[in-house]
C-alpha cells in the first residue's frame, strides 16, 4: 500500500484530502528540518513536491497568537482519549524545540475538514513511510528538528523510540 492510500484509509477521507494532509506535515517538515535533510526527502520522495502543492495554507487562525493557540489545542488534548490525548498533550506541554509549527499543522489539516485527532493518526503513517524511504539517520535528523512530532507517536525517548516504534505500516 502506499502512503496515500494509507492514510485515505486511516483517516477516512479521500486521496486529494490526504494529498493535502501530507503535504501540510511535508511542509511543517520542510520548514524546520536542516535543508540537506529534506533535500535527500525531496530526492527519495518526489511526490512531495506534488503534496505540498495540494497542502492549504497553514496561517494561524485570527486574533490568537501562538499562546492562544496552544492553549485551545492543550484543551482539545484534554477531552481525547486514550494515548493521543496525553501525547497532544506532551507535544504541546513544551512548546518549545520548533513546536510551533503544531498548530499550524492542525490549522492546515482543519482546512481540509480534519480535526486535531487526525494528526496522532497521521504522523506514524508519514514518519513510517518516510523511514522507508529516507532511512533511519534522515529521520533521525527531521525528527531532531521537530521533536514534538517524537511525542505524537508516543516515542518518550526522542528520534531512537520513534524509528523503533514505527513498525508495522508498510508491510
């Protein structure tokens, strides 16, 4: 299976929505991650170009800054069950280490009719198929640049429990 069917299964949306879902994680990537890091992503992916392109824009809603922002996601994060509503939580809890670009992801995905439980479904199936793709040390530096995304997956031990905790999908 490949990655948008992936996700146009998990989420339950169809594949011009997941097209647009990838991107915008693609784009929070691109924005934080080292330039030679996702350089090799655009060499050994390159649909990407394609899925950025389908990505809506991810401006911050208005009249909220980025306090205001997390302070609605960390209340969402709260009312979701389960794992994904501590691992929201987690990512959220330190804002810091490039997470900003969290609720801007979520604005993106909301445009798209996604709600922010989308996005604990959505990054393992991304950051699966991009350690097939890129390996383990391309990823490895991606996650080092937005560690937040290292807590959605509920990897407590950063880039090293996220590559050994993402087995599985793509089989």
């Amino acid at each position: 299976m490949d990655l948008i069917s992936n996700v146009t299964s998990a989420l339950g949306i169809a594949p011009p929505a997941a097209e647009g879902a990838v991107g915008s994680l693609f784009k929070l990537l691109k924005q934080q991650a080292p330039a030679d890091a996702f350089a090799e992503v655009e060499q050994k992916v390159p649909e990407s170009a394609k899925w950025m392109a389908a990505a809506p824009a991810a401006d911050a809603p208005d009249g909220g800054g980025l306090g205001d922002i997390a302070g609605s996601l960390g209340g969402l994060a709260g009312g979701l069950s389960g794992g994904l509503g501590g691992a929201l939580g987690s990512a959220l809890g330190g804002l810091g280490g490039g997470a900003a670009g969290l609720p801007a992801l979520i604005t993106s995905l909301s445009k798209s009719g996604l709600g922010a439980d989308a996005v604990g479904k959505l990054v393992p199936i991304v950051l699966t198929f991009l350690k097939g793709r890129v390996g383990d040390g391309v990823l490895g530096k991606l996650l080092a640049a937005a560690p937040f995304l290292a807590n959605l997956t509920g990897g407590q031990g950063g880039a090293g429990s996220v590559l050994g905790n993402l087995g599985g999908l793509f089989k």
